[in-house]
C-alpha cells in the first residue's frame, strides 16, 4: 500500500483543527515516507528507553479461558499481586480518554470546554483508589499534566498568557502559545519568538533531557520515569501521540515540531499557530514488515498501540512453527494492497486462528490486528484502521482477561474518530470514560467480596 504523501496528511490535520476560524496557513510539505514494500532492509525498530522484559508463560489452554464471559474476580487472573496494580491500568485509561475528549474540544476551537474536560478527567483520575507506594506516584503525574492543561485551556478561552511550568517540554509549549496570542492580537512577536528559539535549542541537549532509569532500577522507578517523560512530551492541544510503544524519537520529534513552530512566529507567520507544532512533525514510519508484526502483543493496547509510557512486559507464547513466516508473508501482502483492501484482508486472515489453541489465537489475532492498527494509522489512514479496531469488540475468552478492555478499544475508537473529525468521537470516548468507571465499580465489588471472605475465615 502506498503511503500517502506527508502534504496530504498535514492538510487535513490542519482542516480538523483549525484555530478560530482564521484561514489556515499551509503547512511545509514533507517527502513521503519510501514504500516499506520496495524497502531491501527494513531499519530496526526505534530503541525503547527502557528495555523489554519478558513476563510470564502462558499456557496453550485453560477451561476458564473458553468458559470467560466477563471481567474476572480476582486480581490474579489478570497477572496482577492486587487489586491497587489492576487499578493502575483504569488510571491510565481514564487518563487517554479524558485528554482526548479535552482534545476534540480544542480541534472546535471550544476553550473553555477542553478547560472543564482536562479538571474532570483530572477529577476522575483522582478518584480512583490507590495505596500502593508503587502505583501512586504515576497517578500523581497524570493528575497533575491534566490539572496543567486544564490552566493552559482556561488561558486560552479568557486570552490571558497560560501559565508556565517548572520545566521540561509543556513550559516551552505554555510560552509559546503565550507568543500565538500576542502575534493574534497583531503585536510583533519576532524577536521574542527568536529568543526562545535559541533558549528551546540549548536547552533540548541539556534541561530537557532527563537521564533514563538503569537496568537495576526497581519497576516503580522505571513506570515513573516513563509516565513522566510521556506527560511532558504529549501535546495539550492536538492528538498526534505515537502509534506504537513510546520511544527515544518521540521528545526528539515533539520538539523539533515546535522549534518549527516557534521559527514560523520568527517569520511572521500568525495563522494556525495553535496546531503547528503538531502539523510540524515528523512522520512516523509506515512499516509493514517483519520486526513490525512479529512483536508478542500486550495485554493494554493503550501501550501497544496507542503511544502512552510504560514498562514493556511481555508474555511468553509457544507460537507454532509456521507463525512467524505466516505474519511476515501476511504483513508483506498487506503492505502491497490498495486503499481500503486490509481491513477484510486482516478479517479473513484471522479465520485461520479459530482452530488454534487459545493463547495462540488470542495473542496471534492481536499481533496482526494491532500491526495492522499501527501501519495504517501511522499512514493516516484512520478510517481502516477503526475497521479493525472495530473488530476487536465484543471481548471474549482470554481478552476478558486484560483490564478494562473493553474500554480501551472504546478510547482507540473515539481517537481515530477524531481525528477524521467524526461527530461520533465524543460519544465514544465519554463511552470509554463510562466503561473504566464500571470496571472500577466491578473492581470494588471484587475486593470487597474478598475482604468479607477473608474475615469469614479468621
């Protein structure tokens, strides 16, 4: 499939989110990313900041996997050591769908909507009961960039200059969007705007850059590093996380997005500015290829597919002999089709996993879906690849199994939706915020069955 030239892709970003019903100014053009189908060698993957550790084996079958209709009752189905660990996940996902109905409202130009969006999302974050020394610090961090961009909005919607962080990424963000709204009122920002350039470039090799935790590091440190960095690098304003784990060349990319940015107010540009960061990135790369497809899939897809930090823990499967070559064949015809083919073509693959064991079918179905979700959506095609989002609901046997599934196949939904401009997006990603919540109150029950069991055996 030919990717789509990275002009085409800014345009239409731009389209979807405009700002105040100014004209929009066009974009740089960009040169499209090579056809990963022509490519001899595929590069590797982008390098994880933390790396990889293998989790667990998972057994070919278990009865409770084919007998599952729900979510389950205790924390160690999940893989988890309690219900505070199977609570972390809610957090998170009630962190991604809140942003990105704060998001929807920015792409309408609704200041004071995204405002009250980001303080409940805050709220419900918040919310969420956690005691775990291990599990709190992340939540702190997710409450607190959404308090954030909650006063960023708020700024936004009275005119008044956002306020300015501590540090990090979002401080450069908050100044300059402060320079967008001088520039739109007509007062000539150039030399302001050259200033902070200069201070963005120095500080991008020395303040920005946070050294990663060791290998020795305990697994909180490593969540809290991750969820920090995230926090920092993801845009306030427009969705344009990364689709796929979160890598080393997502600050980068973020950062030369709004260097770009800042270097338009240089030039006097004064149109679209609230957007250019983000119609200033690099594109990602569409592959289609063995190293793409062949990753063992994980259980939060909001890690797997949707950009969001966090430790990769990956489950250990016995794939039969013939898988990996069955993927990279797969993948390579996929890569090839035209517009609009690989939804059916990933539909009418996955028949061939009916009859294998389990654990082969689930993790093999979610390792072709999910490189299919990443390709398609990396290359803009957001449409196809709600196609087969869309096929990964209702759960059944082992996805009952992963927390709060169901929400988040909800929340990657209402993100594709909104980023084609679908009025249908904040329907699904408030039904996304629903679903955690339920999850939640499932989770309460649960925990409170157990604690009534264990006093009944004192």
């Amino acid at each position: 499939m030919p990717v789509r030239a990275r002009l085409v892709l800014l345009a239409a970003l731009l389209a979807v989110f405009g700002c105040k019903g100014k004209p929009k100014a066009p974009p740089k053009a960009k040169t499209a990313a090579p056809d990963v189908a022509e490519e001899k060698a595929p590069p590797p993957l982008p390098a994880l900041p933390i790396p990889a550790v293998q989790g667990g084996h998972v057994r070919g079958d278990d009865p409770a996997w084919a007998a599952a209709d729900g979510y389950r009752h205790t924390a160690a189905e999940y893989g988890e050591p309690d219900w505070d660990h199977v609570r972390s996940y809610a957090v998170v996902h009630l962190a991604l769908a809140g942003r990105d109905l704060a998001r929807l409202h920015a792409s309408r130009n609704e200041w004071a909507e995204c405002a009250k969006a980001y303080t409940q999302a805050g709220a419900n974050v918040t919310a969420v009961p956690l005691t775990d020394p291990a599990a709190t610090p992340v939540r702190d961090v997710l409450v607190a960039g959404l308090t954030r961009d909650a006063a960023l909005c708020d700024a936004l919607a009275k005119n008044t200059p956002p306020p300015v962080p501590s540090g990090g990424l979002a401080a450069f963000r908050a100044r300059y969007l402060a320079l967008v709204q001088r520039a739109e009122k007509g007062e000539d920002v150039r030399a302001d705007a050259r200033a902070l350039s200069v201070e963005l470039d120095n500080a991008g090799t020395t303040t920005l850059v946070e050294p990663a935790p060791t290998a020795g590091d305990p697994p909180a440190a490593k969540a809290l590093w991750l969820a920090r960095t995230w926090d920092d690098t993801v845009d306030p304003v427009v969705v344009s996380d990364p689709w796929g784990s979160w890598t080393v060349e997502e600050r980068p990319r973020q950062l030369k997005g709004l260097r770009g940015a800042i270097d338009a107010l240089v030039a006097g540009e004064n149109h679209g500015l609230e957007v250019r960061p983000a119609a200033l990135l690099a594109a990602e790369p569409v592959r289609w290829d063995t190293l793409a497809f062949n990753q063992v899939p994980l259980l939060d897809a909001s890690i797997d597919v949707a950009g969001f930090a966090a430790p990769r823990v990956e489950p250990q499967v016995d794939f039969s002999a013939d898988h990996a070559a069955t993927v990279t064949a797969l993948a390579a015809r996929w890569g090839k089709m035209r517009e609009g083919e690989v939804p059916r073509a990933v539909h009418l693959a996955l028949a061939d996993y009916k009859e294998k064991t389990e654990a082969e079918r689930y993790f093999g179905t979610l390792q072709l879906q999910n490189g299919a979700i990443r390709a398609l959506a990396r290359g803009g095609h957001y449409r196809e690849a709600l196609e087969i989002v869309s096929d990964q609901s209702p759960p059944r046997g082992m996805e009952w199994f992963a927390p709060d599934r169901s929400a988040v196949v909800l929340g990657l939904q209402g993100r594709l939706l909104l980023l084609v401009g679908d009025p249908a997006a904040e329907a699904k990603l408030s039904a996304a915020v629903a679903e955690t919540q339920s999850f939640l109150g499932f989770v309460a029950m649960c925990e409170g069955l157990d604690a009534k069991a264990a006093r009944g055996a004192r």
